[in-house]
C-alpha cells in the first residue's frame, strides 16, 4: 500500500513538555571544537575535530547513516547522547535479554492497577482478570524506557475506553537499559520471548493470534516486529509507532510486512530518531512525517508524538489522511495527495478507503 499523508494532524490536548527549547550546555570555539579546558567540564563532549552535538536534543547536526551521535529521550523525555558506534558488552547482553520481560494485565475490571503475569506459570494467568474471549492488546515501549512511562498508561486508557480487551504492557526495562547498541542487539531476543508468552497464555486460558493487535514505540516497534514474525501464527494487526531509525535501516530484525497480517506504521520524526522509508502495507506520514511536529521544538518530541496520535485515534478514530504514490508525496505535507483518501489508524477496521 502506498504512503499516506496524513495532513496537519495534531493530537488533543498538545503536550510540549518534551519540546521545551534545549538550553546550550558550553560554547564551541572559533574552530567548532572546544579547547581542552572546556572539554575537561563537560564529560560528554569531545575535543578538536569532532562534530560532537552540544545542545541537548538538538538533532540539527544529524545525517542518517553518517553521524556517530545523535540524542535520545528516555522515557521521560530526558535527552541522553548516544554513540551508535559504543561496543557491545557481550558479557551484560547475557544478563539482558527477553528473559527477564515482564507482562503487566490491564483490564475494565483493573484499569489502573497491574497485574502480573508470568511466562511458565500458569496460575498467574487463571488468577488474573484475563479472558481468552477478549480481544488482547500489547504495547511495548522503547529504549531506556519502562512499563509504566507515559505512553503505556495513556493507550491502556485509550484502549479500554474505547472497548472490553486485554491491556498487556510489555516492561523489557532490564534489555532496554542498556547502552543503545546493546538494547538493538537485544531486540530479537526480547521479541521472542513476548511471543512464546503469548502462545503460553493462549494455551492456558483461551485466545489466538487472530484475535491479537501488538503496538510498540520506537526500539519498541521493532520488538513486537519480532515477536509477529516469532510468532507460530501472524498476529492479525501489528503498530508501529514512529520505529527506530538509527541502526535499523536495512536491518533484517526491523519491524517489516511480515510481522503480522496487517501492519501499519506512523512516522512523526522520520531520518532523525524514526525511520522515514516505508515499511508496512499502510505508512501514515502526519505533517509529512518529519521534525518540527506541531507544536514541537526538537526531535524528541516529534518522536513522541507518533503514540501521542495512535492514542487519540483508539478514543476518537477522527484522524483522516490521503493515499500518497510515492514517499515523496507523502513528505510534501500540503495535501499534494488529494486522490484517495483512507481513515487513519482506526480500531474498528484494519484501514478504509473512503
């Protein structure tokens, strides 16, 4: 399916907490290095010759494929820099990994208080308020980030508001703390470990993959990739909100088609933080898909707003965008693609052409 633009598409309320005007952290020199003296106060700063960034996330500097740093939020909008090119402890890759995912249950009947299911042990799940009856929805979040940061609970919310399912927060805190190298590494891993709990949950108490809608956030929408493709069934519907770019371009793990039977993506910060190419049957590009979103003065919250849009599609499912032949269609963001339109990111139908 072609991309689709999906015009100035803006969520309500708007939150730019995350999109506050970076403060600059020191001053580069006539030469755009800092001399030693400067080097020696600011520990994440390098000395002559580098292109290191100085104002936190500010990602201006940033070309995909090319740059070693970029910087990334956690979960709570803190800007972190990242060395795309850290080694790999192998040794802590070992000790982070999908075996220590944790599965928290929402529910009509526990909106708000989690509960906790546990791969192997069944009487956590006969326990639980989990039906086999219900639809299941799980959300994964992204990296350096955990279960309970702000975009769980609001599509939890979203998600029981709008219908009787299963809520699961996947919490792969432990894999996603690591360095950013070492949290792409462990990916898969994580992914196929949410998968062999999900077959071990339908096996116990009822439910399919048919029945199965997975949405994940950045590094997080490669995990539930893996987990569809792990899957011994395609789940019917799989999201990915505004998927990690760096490292994953041309990456055999990202999310991709074969994910589940239907997958969609929404990019908001497309060649800084997210992937910009198309890599689902549907590609939703709100505002063309890329930073500044509305509202928004860094990449960081551009990135946050591709969950921020997916929540407030499951409550209102108002959000129309406008099939697009090409990526670059989709990128002008000025309604260039005005012959066929397609109702965005629904709950009700996998997409419509109207």
């Amino acid at each position: 399916m072609p991309p689709t633009s999906a015009g100035d598409v803006t969520p309500s309320p708007i939150s730019t907490s995350k999109g506050r005007r970076p403060v600059t952290i020191g001053q580069l020199g006539a030469t755009g290095a800092m001399d030693s003296r400067e080097c020696s106060r600011y520990r994440w700063c390098m000395c002559a010759g580098s292109a290191l960034p100085v104002i936190p996330g500010d990602n201006s500097h940033y070309v995909e494929g090319e740059s070693r740093y970029i910087w990334m939020p956690d979960g709570d909008g803190v800007p972190h820099l990242v060395d795309l090119k850290a080694p790999i402890d192998e040794v802590m890759l070992m000790n982070r990994n999908g075996a220590h995912n944790t599965y928290w249950l929402f529910t009509r009947q526990n909106p708000t208080n989690r509960q906790i299911l546990i791969n192997g042990n069944a009487n956590s799940i006969r326990n639980s308020n989990y039906r086999g009856n219900r639809p299941t929805k799980v959300i994964a979040h992204g990296w350096n980030s955990k279960g309970d940061s702000d975009l769980n609970p609001a599509i939890t919310a979203a998600f029981l508001a709008n219908a009787d399912v299963n809520v699961i927060v996947l919490d792969w805190s432990r894999a996603a703390s690591g360095t950013y190298t070492l949290s792409v590494r462990a990916v898969p891993d994580v992914g196929r470990h949410l998968a062999n709990f999900l077959q071990f949950l339908f096996n116990t108490a009822g439910g399919n993959w048919n029945n199965v809608h997975l949405v994940g956030h950045s590094l997080g929408a490669h995990v539930v990739g893996n987990a569809g493709r792990f899957a011994p069934s395609r789940p019917v519907r799989v999201t990915g909100m505004d998927p990690a770019g760096p490292q994953w371009g041309g990456n055999s793990n990202a999310l991709n088609r074969n994910s589940g039977v239907f997958v969609e993506s929404i990019h908001t910060d497309g060649g800084l933080l997210g992937i910009m190419d198309p890599i689902s049957h549907a590609d939703f590009y709100p505002n063309g898909g890329r930073n500044p979103q509305p509202g928004c003065w860094n990449s960081a919250c551009s990135h946050s707003r591709a969950h921020e849009l997916f929540a407030s599609s499951v409550r209102t499912n108002h959000f129309v965008g406008r099939r697009c032949i090409n990526l670059q269609e989709a990128r002008e963001a000025n309604n260039i693609c005005f012959k066929h339109r397609q109702s965005m990111m629904t709950t009700t139908t996998l997409t419509r052409v109207l």
